[in-house]
C-alpha cells in the first residue's frame, strides 16, 4: 500500500502548504457549515455496505457520522489535516476507524474493488485532475458501489447562478469555485459508463449538493 504519492510536484506542494495553514483553524470555520452535508453524504454511502473509504478525510470531521458497523478507511494529502483526524478518533474511540493514511486521491493505493463506497467531501473541485480522482474512485469500488461527492457546484444559470458570479472572488479563495460545474461529472460517468443517480441540494439553501453515482454491477 502507498503511504506517499509518487510525485510531490508544485500543485501538490501548494496544497499540503494551504491545509498545514488550515489545518488549525478548519473545524472552527467549517464544522456547524458542512456538518449537514457530512451526514447526508455519509448517509448515502452508508446503505451501500461497510467498507467505506472517505478521499480527502481531512481533519475528520465527518468521522464520528458513520456508523460503528462500518470499517472506514481515510486518506489525505496533508499530514497536518491527518493528524487532527488521528486525534479524533482516539479522543472519541472511533474504532470503526481502520485507517488514516497520506496518499493522493490521484494514486490510490488500494487494490480493485476494495471499498462498498467512496465518499469525496469538498475534495473533488480542489483537485487538479478530478477525472484521473473520480477514475480511481471507480477502480477501488466494487461493482453496484457508489461513488457519494458533497461539495459546491457552481449553478447553470438563474439568479442563484448571479449571486455566485459576485461571490466568486471569495469562494475561490477556500476553493469552492462556481466555475466547476456537476455536469462536468455527469459527462464523466457517462464516458465511463457509471450511473448518474442524481445531485441534490443540502444546507445551506442548495449551495452545497449531494452527487451520486453508481458503477455497473
Ligand atoms: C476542504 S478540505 C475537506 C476536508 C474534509 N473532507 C471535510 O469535509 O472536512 C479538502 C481536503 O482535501 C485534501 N486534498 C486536496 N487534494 C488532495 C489530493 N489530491 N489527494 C488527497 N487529499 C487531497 C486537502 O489536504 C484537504 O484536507
């Protein structure tokens, strides 16, 4: 299994240097924000079986919304973020935590078909290459699993689509760009024949979504 990506390079670099800064302060900002999200997304994975991998972990704040029956694995770029994790699980004795490793959500180390569902929060739009993430995701799945994506996905138009043009400049800066749309997904899982089973909206007020697919059976 791969403890470290292959290639450090600049994009990967950057991240781990944004989310060492993060990493203090990021449950205080994004805790009660995303924590809706969290469980709806753990929710949908939840009813596809037990084994679970959580890509981007993070900090592990959506740790403590899985069920104890479940074997979670998490992986993230940034030791820093992972740590907080770590301590989460010990502090909380979250034992259906089976393990928290550095990796790049672009090289999985984990064999075919390992995982029931793959759980992306606030991940997918960060990462340089989300279709090279998203085939990963499908790779480690087993056949009928879900990949389950919360995030921001900016809107087609409408006046939803307005305010997110005049927000921009901030929600870029925490990478919550409107630019990356869900259909740019949905073009994915049809090219690699995976179902698109939907997106819907969550707290607050739809701005955060719940994206679901399903890989062939
Ligand atoms: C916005 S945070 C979300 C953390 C967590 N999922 C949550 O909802 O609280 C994004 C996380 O993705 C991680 N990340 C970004 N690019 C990654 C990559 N290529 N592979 C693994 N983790 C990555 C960052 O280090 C960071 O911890």
């Amino acid at each position: 299994m791969l403890s470290e990506p292959r290639e450090a390079g600049p994009t990967t670099a950057l991240m781990r240097k944004a989310y060492a800064r993060w990493a203090p302060v990021y449950d205080v900002v994004y805790d009660k924000l995303t924590e809706p999200a969290a469980r709806d997304a753990v929710e949908a994975a939840v009813a596809n079986g037990r084994r679970i991998l959580e890509a981007g972990v993070g900090t592990g704040l959506s740790l403590g919304y899985y069920p104890a029956s479940c074997e979670l694995y998490g992986v993230d770029l940034s030791e820093d973020m992972l740590r907080r994790a770590r301590r989460k699980v010990l502090r909380r004795g979250l034992s259906h935590v089976k393990g928290l490793q550095v990796m790049d959500v672009c090289r999985l180390g984990y064999a075919d078909a390992s995982f029931d569902a793959v759980v992306a929060q606030f991940l997918i739009t960060l990462v340089p290459d989300p279709e090279a993430a998203l085939g990963e995701f499908l790779r480690v799945l087993r056949p009928g699993g879900e990949i389950v994506l919360a995030n921001h996905f900016g809107q087609d138009g409408g006046a939803v689509a307005r305010v997110e043009e005049i927000v921009a400049p901030l929600c870029s800066k925490i990478g919550w760009s409107s630019d990356f749309k869900a259909a740019r997904i949905e073009a994915w899982a049809r090219r690699n024949g995976v179902a698109f089973i939907g997106v819907r909206p969550t707290f607050p007020g739809g701005f955060f979504k719940i994206l679901r697919m399903r890989k062939a059976a």
